[in-house]
C-alpha cells in the first residue's frame, strides 16, 4: 500500500505541476501572495554590469541585457502550484562566474511530504539552467522535500556547489505535518545529486535568511538564521564553516538575530552584520569570533559589502531608502529613496556588479528594479518587470475588492466580439485593473487604464489582450474572466456585438469578492454607453418610470461617454403616474437640438437630484429584430 501510495503521489507532482502554458501569478493583496517580493533574488552578470536577473515570489524570472531598459521572462521548465495559479517562489539567483550562461535558483515553495523519496520537493528546491535562463531543469536528488533559500556556486571547483535548505513543517499532505530538517547540501557534478553536510546540533531546524560563500579558495560558509520549530524564532546568529562545510562552528553576535549580512570577497573575515535588536551594525574582522557595534540603527537587513573595498557598504533603512558608508560605518549617508512606494513596501535587495563596482542593483517590493553607474550617486528605476506581470501603466491598487465578470469570449473565437465598458461616476480621474483569468483560474495579464472623470470608455477584449500580454488557451471552450478592481467607486459592463448578425447584447454576468463589492445591479439614476444616432442599425432608447401618484417628468444631464464633457441638459416628457415612457436617443438628440460629431457614439444620461422616476436602457438592433436590455452593470467599489 505505501508503495502504491508513493507512485501516486510522485506522478501527481508530475502531472500538476508542469506548467502546460505560460502563467502570472496573484496580484499583491490576494491571498496566498505576500507583497509581490523579489526576496533576495537579484543577481548580476559576473562580467557583464548591464546583464542582470530578478526572480519574483509567484510569476518566475526575468532577465535584462541592457541595463533594466527592458525585460524577458524566464520560466520554461520552472513548476507551478497545483492550481495553476502562480510559480514556485524564487529566493535566490546564483551565476555561475566561470560559466555566465549557468545558472542557479533557489525556490522556496513547500515544504512537500517527509518522505524525499516518494515525492521530490514539488516545484521548489533547485533550478538549473544552462542558457542563460532561456530554459530550466529542476536539480533536486538528493535533497529534503523542503525548499531552498541559496545556492552557492564554488569559483575554483567546477561543477561544485552548496545548496542551503530551511527547515519548516510539512504542508502536504496535512498541514502542519512532520517536520523536516533543513541544513547544507554539497554538489560536485552540477547540481545532478546532493549529499547533506553535517551542523551543529539544531541548526538544521533553522530558516536561513542570508549565505555567502568567501574566500579565495571558495571554502568559508557563512550563514544566518532563525529557528521556528517551537513558538517563538530562536537566534542562532551565525553558523560558520572555513573548510568547506566539513566543520561548523556557532558565532553569535551577542546572541542577537541577524537579520542580514555580508561578508568582504577580499578577505572573508570581515563581517558587516545588521542585528534585530536596535537594528544595529555590528563588524567582525576576525571571521565572527569577536563582534563590535557600530555605525547608525537600520530598520532592515540588507547588507552588501563592495567587493573590492572594505570599507564601502551598502544597505536599507526601511521603505525606498538605500544607504551607503564610504569609511566602514564612521559615517554614512542616505543615498537614495524611492518616495512613491506604498507603506508595505520596501528595498528586498541590492547587488553590486562583480566586474564594475560602480554599478550597483537593488530591487523592491512591487517588482521595482533600480540602478546606479555611478556609486550610488544618481539612480534609474525601471518598472519593467512589473508591467510584464501586472501589464503596462500598472500601479498598486492594494487590498481593492474584486469584482469578476465571466464569461468573456476572448478574441477571435468566432463571430462575436466581447467589450468591457467601465463607468467612472465621480469627479476625479481614477485608477482601473483588470485581472485577465481562463476558466480554469490561471492569471493570464493584467490591463490598466485610467478612466477619467465622468466617462465610460469602452475596451474590445482584442486591445485588452495585448496590452496584458495574454496569450489565450490553445484549447476548445476556453473562455476568459475579468476581475475588475480600481481607486473609484464606479460600474462595469460586458457587452457583446455580433458582426454577422448585426446584434449587440448585455453579457454582465458578475461575481462579487468577499470583501465588500456588491454584484449585478440596475441603477435607475443613470444610463450608460447609450449609443447615439451615429451608429446604424442599432437605436438606443430609454425606459422612463414614474414610480409616483402623480404624472411628472424629470431633468436629465447628458455628457460624453469618452470625454466626460457635458452636451447638455434634457427635460424629459410628462410620465403617466404609476406608468412608463419609451424616448429614444434620437428624439432625445432632437429636443436638445445636439447633432453628435462623427466621433461620438456614446453618451451617459444622469437623472437630475433625486425623483421618483428611474431609467432602463434598451438597444433595439433592427436588422436582426432583436432587443437588448442594456441596464444591468457590475459594480465595483475601491473599497469594501
């Protein structure tokens, strides 16, 4: 039985968590995503300070060439979540200096089953790439089911590498289940097989959160970790190895919890360390056997040491700010500071180029990428990793609610053509997303559009999937659903127009999130992208009804759909108490004496201050003798 059970359980890891087609990952905020991190996973081309690499918490890798101006994605081979919803977690990029177009990552999705035979660790543990991240192959033989945090690639020893892994309890396939050690794992062919070295008792339970690998001869191991085995992290500080990880010994810092160090390339005994308490700098220059604390307090632990010069170094202080001391921490000085991050985020990483020191990276959260060739004193971001995820103009909308229309045809499935109109009510340009999903739940881009104040632009699925970068399922049936979210309070609407049969129809079947959203809704104060008499074939009329005693009619404001400009102010005519009236746009036109210029072909029509008498809004699509109610909208909220 348990053999069964583990041939069934390695060949589901194999079969759902091959990613058949090209994903991106949750939006910051949703669950099960923490903040759009890119960890520690920065890395610079050894003899190229324009080629650098940035892995993401769910969306895989990307690589640019020329210096952050433009990105590709990294990910074939990379394995996703069982839903298909986003890649395993990239902490770590390791390249290989002797051979640029190796590569190594760390991933840190898992920890899978106790058991590492039956089921290899599921899409985290190692990566490997030999093309310069073109393509992956996971190297996990040998290693726990767990995840890996770095790898440490050996410059004097071909094909030698360490792998450092966290311990953590398991998560399938119940949560919590056994614990399963972590520890150090060397390599001597590439990362084809792995073999664990041996630590001090109880450090193989911690969760490291920084390694490097010093040293002339490529033989000093520093690490730095907590322990969450019990309730509370416990500090270990520093583990350290001279002889290649055949001996370890604990260093700590005044017993306190690295959060973050680095280690001089010229001569591994000197130490930078941000510790937890006080978030103080503390420097060893004897390899961590003695410690001294100096320099100012620094909220946050990133710490990199030029590799040339001891005493320059860089490092965060919380939010977008990157430091810099020239004189070994007697005095140093803010160098740069991002100001438009929002209050969860801030700088995750920094590296400076191996043959240019010079040049210097650093990445964030919200997958911002920046970099200096002067030192550190002037900076250039680039957004472009995160518009390859979250699509072009994208800006953090946060916790925002949800809310989903589907189903959408995408484009070029058949006759008919889908559109997603979106009404902004307001007096103020707002912010809209639209997260692009197939029917199974894969995030397939995102589209972002302001909307301005008053209008209701209307965008085919064709132009959405461009700009998101969709690349739409290969498969029969597949259709699209759109998660709308924004800054505003305002109204979505899928409609779809059929050429052959000349028929427009309301499609806006929604589906609120939990947090807040309502979903369907007619309103009776407004009407939408009611088509003007520009459009043949189609007549847009409106349904007034007088909810009332006593016969009335109502004031009714008309502005331009794309340009938000008022045209005019409409006086309806008398509506029959209890009773109805049918006007169309036409007639409507002609009592305003508005003549719509070849450009506009949608309008919005809002009641005037409060009354009894609401609007419905119909398309009569007169060659195919077809009516479509055309009031219901999804409405979305910018908060819940």
């Amino acid at each position: 039985m348990a053999v069964a059970l583990s041939a069934n359980l390695s060949a589901m890891a194999a079969e759902t968590n091959d990613c058949l087609a090209p994903i991106n990952g949750g939006l910051k905020g949703e669950p099960g995503n923490n903040q759009d991190t890119p960890f520690h996973s920065l890395a610079v081309d050894p003899s190229n300070p324009d080629i650098a690499y940035v892995g993401t918490e769910a969306n895989g890798m990307f690589k640019t060439t020329d210096g952050g101006q433009s990105w590709t994605r990294l990910r074939t081979g990379l394995k996703c979540t069982i839903a298909h919803t986003f890649y395993s977690q990239i902490f770590d990029i390791a390249v290989d200096p002797a051979h640029p177009q190796t590569l190594y990552a760390a991933a840190i999705n898992g920890p899978g089953p106790a058991s590492p035979i039956t089921y290899p660790s599921a899409s985290g543990g190692v990566y490997k790439s030999v093309d310069g991240g073109a393509t992956w192959v996971q190297k996990n033989q040998g290693l726990p089911s767990t995840y890996v945090t770095y790898v440490l690639v050996d410059s004097t020893a071909a094909g030698r590498l360490y792998a450092v892994v966290g311990g953590l309890a398991a998560t399938y396939p119940v949560s919590p289940g056994p614990f399963i050690n972590g520890g150090v794992y060397v390599s001597t062919n590439g990362g084809d097989s792995w073999s664990p070295l041996t630590l001090p008792a109880g450090v193989e339970t911690n969760i490291f959160i920084d390694a490097v690998l010093r040293g002339a001869d490529q033989r000093t191991i520093y690490l730095a970790g907590q322990v969450h085995k019990g309730e509370a992290p416990t500090a270990y500080g520093f583990v350290r190895s001279t002889n290649g990880g055949a001996s370890w010994q604990i260093s700590n810092p005044a017993g306190e919890t690295v959060s973050g160090f680095d280690a001089f390339k010229g001569d591994p005994n000197i130490i930078y360390a941000n510790v937890a308490s006080g978030h103080r700098v503390h420097k060893s220059v004897d390899g961590g056997n003695t410690w001294a604390a100096i320099g100012p307090q620094i909220f946050f632990g990133v710490t990199r040491v030029h590799p040339t010069d001891s005493q320059q170094v860089y490092y965060t202080g919380g939010g977008g700010t990157i430091y810099k001391t020239s004189d070994g921490f007697a005095t140093s000085q803010q160098i740069y500071n991002d100001t438009t991050l929002a209050n969860d985020q801030y700088v995750t990483d920094i590296e400076i180029a191996p043959s240019n020191g010079n040049v210097v990276w650093a990445a964030a959260k919200g997958y911002y990428v920046y970099r200096s060739i002067d030192g550190g004193v002037t900076w250039t971001k680039s957004k472009g990793v995160r518009e390859l995820v979250y699509g072009k103009d994208s800006v953090d909308l946060g916790n925002a609610p949800v809310t989903s229309i589907t189903p959408v045809i995408f484009s070029g499935a058949r006759t008919a053509s889908s559109f997603l109109r979106v009404y902004n009510p307001n007096n103020a340009t707002g912010q809209l997303q639209v997260v692009v999903r197939d029917d199974k739940g894969v995030v397939l881009g995102t589209f972002n559009r302001e909307v301005a104040a008053h209008t209701s632009p209307q965008f085919a699925m064709s132009t959405i999937e461009v700009d998101a970068g969709v690349t739409i399922p290969n498969r029969s049936g597949a259709f699209a659903q759109l998660d709308v979210k924004a800054n505003f309070n305002g109204f979505a609407q899928h409609v779809i127009y059929d050429s052959t049969l000349g028929v427009l129809s309301n499609f806006s079947n929604c589906r609120s999130s939990a947090n807040g959203t309502t979903a369907a809704s007619v309103s009776g104060t407004f009407a939408a992208n009611m088509h003007t008499t520009n459009i043949p074939g189609i007549v847009s009329r409106i349904v007034l009804s007088n909810g009332d005693s006593v016969a009335a009619s109502v004031q009714v404001d008309v502005t331009d759909a794309a340009t938000g400009a008022t045209i005019g102010r409409w006086t309806s005519p008398m509506v029959p108490a209890a009773g109805a009236s049918i006007v169309s746009m036409a007639q409507i036109q002609s009592d305003m004496g508005f003549t719509p210029s070849a450009s506009q072909y949608h309008v919005v029509l809002n009641v005037v201050g409060a009354s009894l008498i609401t609007l419905g809004h119909y398309d009569d699509n007169v060659a195919a003798g077809v009516q479509a109610d055309m009031s219901t909208h999804c409405e979305f909220r910018a908060v819940p």
